[in-house]
C-alpha cells in the first residue's frame, strides 16, 4: 500500500512537470535572441544553432523545474526508488513524444533539438538516483 502512495505522489508530481513544461517551453520559445549573437554559429549549422537556443532558454529552466519536484518527491516520500524518479518523467516524456510525432515534416530535426533536453534531464535522473544508492548503502 506503502508503494502504490509513493508512485502515485511521484505520477501527480509528474503530471504537474508536464504542465509546467508547457508553460516552460511556451516561455522559452517567446524569447527573442539577437540574429548577429548566433549568425557565428549559424554559419556553422542551424541545427546546432538552434540546439543552443534551446538549452539555454528551454532545457536549463525544465531541468530545474525537474530537480526540485525531485527535491519535493524526497520530502514527501521516505526512500525515494527508481521509479518514483521515472514516473516524475514520463508524463513529460510522453508528452513531448507526442509533440514531436504530430510535427509529421521535421521529425529529425526535432529530435535533434530536443535531443540536449532529455539527455539533462537524463543526466540529473542519474545522479538522483546514483546519491540516493549511496545514501541507502
């Protein structure tokens, strides 16, 4: 019973991120960046180009947004595991999976935009649970 307490915190949580997710990615897309700050990089490749934009003005704000409903998940819940931090994700994994599919033309390069995103997140996933086995241990 303990458990199905614990997963359901973290999916709501979840539901939650999702949400400020949009709010986040709505946010960061209306920023406006100087062209001559990026037509260096640009030059270079758009893809990359637009890649930085995003984590700066996307990916950063939703990985802190991650990091503290982490934060909240280890408040409310005793012994954190693995999957109360997966099901922090998902929703917003899906959700922005099915994003992405709907933009049928640019699939790749979508992706490939995306793509520093999720590997923050994935790498701020990691250590979570990395200092949490370490703790337990």
């Amino acid at each position: 019973m303990e458990q199905l307490k614990n997963r359901a915190i973290a999916l709501i949580l979840g539901l939650v991120l999702a949400y400020a997710a949009l709010w986040i990615i709505g946010v960061g897309a209306a920023i406006a960046l100087p062209a001559e700050l990026l037509k260096p990089l640009a030059q270079v490749s758009t893809v990359l180009a637009f890649t930085l934009v995003d984590v700066l003005t996307i990916a950063v704000p939703l990985t802190a947004a991650f990091l503290i409903l982490a934060f909240v998940v280890k408040l409310l819940i005793k012994k954190p595991d693995v999957s109360c931090y997966l099901l922090l994700l998902a929703p917003l994994v899906l959700t922005q999976l099915y994003f992405t599919l709907q933009a049928q033309p640019i699939i790749l390069d979508n992706l490939l935009v995306m793509l520093p995103r999720y590997l923050l997140l994935a790498a701020c996933l990691y250590f979570l649970v990395r200092g949490n086995k370490a703790v337990q241990a």
